[in-house]
C-alpha cells in the first residue's frame, strides 16, 4: 500500500492535507480523492493511496470510482436544468411527462414527490431477475405498473434505487436524453468535469475497485432479510455483482452507477454554489438554486429501508442532518451522500463545495470517520 499524496493544496487548507495523509498512511483508507473550492475555485485537490491493490495500481489524478448514491444528486441537477429552462414543472403531475406512470392510482403524483422521497416507491412490485436492474425500459415499465406501498406524500423514505429510473425517465420524456448523454452534453461538456453514466472502455480502464471489508458484503446484507425494504430494493442486481463489474459500469442506474472523482463532484457543487454559473458555463439561475436547497421534509422516526432518523431532504438532494449526515455548521449546507463514504456538497453561505471519493467502503450509512474528519478540517480552516 502506499500513503503518497499527490495534488495540491492551499496552505491555508494545510490541516485537510495532514488528515487526508493520515486516513492513508493508517490504512483507514486504501484509495481516494478530496477536492474543495473556495468561491467556485479548487483550493484543495488531492488525491493518494491505491486504486486496485490486487494489481498495484495506484491512485492517479485521473483516477474515477463508483460514487453509488451521490449519482442521485447529479440526476437531480439533470431535473433542476430543465426546471430552470421551464421544461419541467415540480408540481406537476408525473404523468404529464410519463404517461404511462399514471397507473396504479398514480396520475396525480407530482414530480416533487420523487425528488423529496415521498413517492413511496422504493421497490417494485414485478419480480426481478438477476441482471434486470441494467435494463433501463424493464425498470422504468416495472416502476410505472407499481401501486406506491404506502399513501404517497406522507412521509419521506429513501428511494434507494429507484430514484434514478423515477427521476432520470422523467428527464429523458422532457430532454429525449438519456442520463449518460445528458451528463456529457448539458454538464460534463460545458462544466469540463471528470463525471459519466454508460463508461466507455477508456472510462472503465481508470476506474478504481470498490473495495469491501466482506466480498458482497452489501449484496449479503440485502440477501439475509430479502422482505424487508431495503431487501426488496436490493433485487434484480447481477448474480455475482460487486460494483466492478462491467455491467454496473456500464449501466445507467441514476440512483447509484455514476463514476467520477472529487474534483468533478467539488466543481459540480461549487457551480451550484455560486448560484448555478461557474467560470461563465450556466446550469441554472439563483432563484432555481435557491428553490433546490429549501427544506422539504425530514424522517420522522426510523426511515424502515435506511435505518435512520432526522435526515432531512431539499429538492432532489438532502440537506444537513447532523448527527446522521454531517456537513458542517450550517444548517443550510445541501448535497448528496453516497454508500461508501461518497460526499459532495456546497455551503453557500461559507463560499465553499466539497467532494470525497474513497473506494473502501465504509460500514454505516453515516458519513464516516474518514470524510468526516475532513469536514470538520475543512471548516477548521475557514
């Protein structure tokens, strides 16, 4: 293993640097990447550690990992761009774009229910076979014949893998764009971030393993309890699946199978950040950056497929929730976690966005002992 930090770091940030060195020369990390901006612009990029230790390839700059769920925040910027263009309207109903999801008692549902995870819609109702959740129409046509398991718009339960085919259809009935084609076009092009869906070969070659402490360990824990929430959520993945395989990198599952680094997403979330432009590239206006990040709805009690209380959710991405989801003081600061350990956010008021892609993968839902002392550094530094 090795515990070399490469890239750059603003002196004034010198703590992240001594914190992220320590993650890595302890072996609580293997390999992984933080990015900070300040005001739109990076101040902190480093990244260190190995990448595939079974092959020892190490960490490079431009090295990319499964973000799992902070794949979520970026199909969630997808939405607020056509929102912004006045293509797509939160507080319509689902069915307006997508027709066929008026099934099942569902033609009122507005779309504002699935970006704050009140659809009640957390799994399907067809049984799945292995490998069905890289088949985007089988998901998307599953999901819309699905009677929601509870009254929808009641209470938020997190719509863990479901959100990005609930999300990305409606993106792609309003553009005529798929996620992977609409994160080149429309953010990736014009941001110049390091951030796909459907890798390419050369894509794939950079990606770093995703590391567990127990092969499959996600996978077993769905396994062992396959009728509750989180089980059932958990089906149609393939047989021998442990989020290197090709399918999962190649497919475009929204809620969890976009690749990137912390630059890609500290750059994603400072162009939010600075109220939707960045170096004169446009994804949005203020106000539409300001509708995003305004309070929606907080678990009450024990979120049955999480296991947690008092996350609290945004439009289409959550906001800080200490101590379950900690971001730092300001109980404003918005973005996306990831299993794993996956971070990205913006903290308007303090002028500053953030990202963090390790490959090992922590235990818990929680942030974690890695990007959470690095959060805390961060704003040690401020």
């Amino acid at each position: 293993m090795t515990d070399t930090v490469s890239g750059t770091c603003d002196a004034r940030f010198a703590g992240m640097r001594e914190v992220f060195a320590d993650s890595l020369a302890s072996g609580r990390e293997v390999g992984a990447a933080v990015c900070v901006c300040s005001d739109g612009q990076p101040v902190v990029d480093l990244w260190g550690g190995m990448a595939d230790p079974g092959t020892g390839r190490v960490w490079a700059r431009d090295t990319i990992v499964s973000t799992f769920s902070v794949s979520k925040g970026v199909v969630s910027t997808m939405a607020h761009i056509l929102i912004d263009r006045g293509e797509l309207d939160p507080d319509a109903p689902v069915s307006r774009y997508w027709p066929e999801f008026a099934a099942a008692g569902k033609e009122p549902m507005p779309v504002r229910n699935i970006m704050d995870h009140q659809a009640a819609l957390c799994y399907v109702n067809r049984r799945l076979e292995p490998g069905d959740l890289y088949d985007w129409d089988l998901m998307t046509a599953a999901l819309a014949e699905t009677k929601p398991h509870w009254a929808w718009g009641e209470k938020p339960v997190y719509l863990n893998m479901t959100y990005g085919y609930l999300l990305g259809e409606v993106v792609r009935r309003v553009s005529g764009k798929g996620l992977a084609q609409f994160m080149r076009e429309e953010i990736a092009g014009p941001l110049g971030i390091d951030f796909h869906f459907a890798l390419n070969a050369e894509q794939i070659a950079r990606c770093a393993s995703v590391l567990q402490i127990k092969p499959r360990a996600v996978f077993e824990a769905a396994e062992a309890d396959p009728d509750s929430v989180f089980g059932k959520s958990m089906a149609g993945w393939g047989a021998s699946e442990d989020f290197n395989s090709v399918a999962w990198r190649q497919a475009e599952v929204g809620s969890g199978s976009g690749h990137g680094n912390a630059r890609a997403i500290a750059r994603l979330f400072a162009c939010l950040g600075q109220g939707g432009t960045l170096d004169g590239v446009r994804l949005m206006a203020p106000a539409t950056v300001e509708a995003a990040r305004a309070f929606q709805c907080e678990t009450d009690g024990e979120d049955p497929l999480l296991g947690v209380s008092g996350l609290r959710f945004c439009l289409g991405y959550e906001l800080n929730s200490p101590p379950v989801l900690a971001m730092g003081p300001n109980p404003r600061t918005f973005g996306q976690w990831g299993a794993g350990g996956n971070l990205g956010f913006a903290d308007i008021e303090a002028g500053v966005a953030f990202g963090y892609t390790p490959n090992l993968m922590h235990h818990a839902m929680e942030v974690g002992p890695r990007a959470g002392t690095l959060v805390d550094a961060l704003y040690a530094s401020l």
